[in-house]
C-alpha cells in the first residue's frame, strides 16, 4: 500500500492509493444505483450536498461493509492517526459517504464537511479535462483545491489536486475545497467522499 503523509501548509493530509478491486466494487455499485429512479429516494445524496453535479448517491451500510470500504476508511485513518498524533483511535463512526458523478461544465463549490475526518478518492477520471481559453494559464480544469489560511511570505493557503484514479486523500473535515469544472469531453469524473467522527478526546487534543 502506497502511504504518503504531507503537510503543504498546515493540516496534515493523507495519501494513500485504493486497492484496484475496491475500485472496481465502487464504480459497480455507482453503475447499478445509477439505473435506478434516486430522486426523493433515500440514496438520492443531492440535495444535502453542495455540488453542481449530475448525480451524488450515498453509499448503504451494507455495501460498505461488504465491499470493504468502511474497513478500508478505518485503517488508513487509523494510521494517519497514529503516525501524527501517536495515538490509537477507537472510536471511527462513518456519518455518511457518497459516490459523485461529474460531468463536462459541472463543479463544486467551495465548501467544508461535517465530522472530524473527511476525504475523496477517484475511481474514474476523463482522459482529457478539456484546455483553458489562454494558453499560457495554468490549467485547473476537474482539480480538487484544498484551502487554509492566506497567502502569505513561505506560505502557500492552496493545494492543487490533479485527481488519479486510485488517489485517495484524507483531511480534516474543516479544510475548505472545491471542485473546477471540465470541458471538452463526453467522460465522467467519479469520485467517492466520507465523513467521519473519531474519538473526542483525540480530536480535539492539542497535542
């Protein structure tokens, strides 16, 4: 299992790649909910979310425990954990997770997540993010921003994401984010997101 720790500029955030077969049971259970009439149904996750997006559809308790997610969820949060803050979590109550279907000229808004931990991986991503209107601009298009604080001497304030499929990121649910849209491309851009509450005495320690 790949694992990368890194702190661009405060938080700490999590790297880790997902298992190909875990990727698998997730785009199969996106493609088989999809089929299905979500609206008003209890996994429609759309109107609790702040995305500009298709279609967001929860993942259900049994599919995450059968699938592995959860426990997938729970080691590497489990590691991050224990790596930075040298304790042991026993606590990790998944409050909800979500599979997000994006498409050319959809996006998501800045925004923060509820619980202590959050995070997003991918499990499909266009070959082509389309190209920006000036050549000479850094091009943005389908990247995942994460922001903190301001721009200042020695400081960046943003994290600049080019999604992979496999990547999976974990961060504190406060770090705020945002999508940018895409173009150029029939493609999807799927990813899946949790929050998650750990241990209280862990969360909010100073040390």
């Amino acid at each position: 299992m790949s694992r990368t720790i890194f702190k661009p500029f405060g938080p700490s955030v999590l790297k880790v790649k997902m298992p190909e077969d875990l990727i698998q049971r997730l785009n199969d259970y996106t493609d088989e909910k999809s089929k299905e009439s979500l609206q008003g149904g209890k996994l429609d996750a759309g109107y609790a979310l702040a995305g500009n997006v298709s279609q967001e559809i929860y993942l259900d308790e049994k599919f995450m425990t059968e699938s592995g997610f959860g426990k997938f969820l729970f080691t590497e949060v489990s590691n991050w954990i224990s790596q930075t803050k040298k304790k042991q979590i026993k606590k990790f109550q998944i409050s909800a997770s979500w599979m997000v279907r994006q498409y050319q000229d959809e996006y998501n808004p800045i925004h923060m997540h509820t619980g202590h931990i959050s995070g997003v991986g991918y499990t499909k991503v266009p070959s082509n993010l389309g190209s920006t209107r000036q050549k000479n601009k850094p091009n943005k298009n389908g990247h995942l921003q994460l922001i903190h604080g301001s721009k200042s001497f020695l400081s960046e304030s943003v994290f600049d994401i080019l999604p992979e499929v496999g990547d999976f990121y974990f961060f504190p649910h406060y770090l705020m984010h945002a999508v940018y849209p895409f173009c150029d491309t029939n493609e999807e851009r799927r990813s899946v997101s949790f929050n998650a509450f750990l241990d209280d005495d862990i969360y909010f320690s100073t040390h």
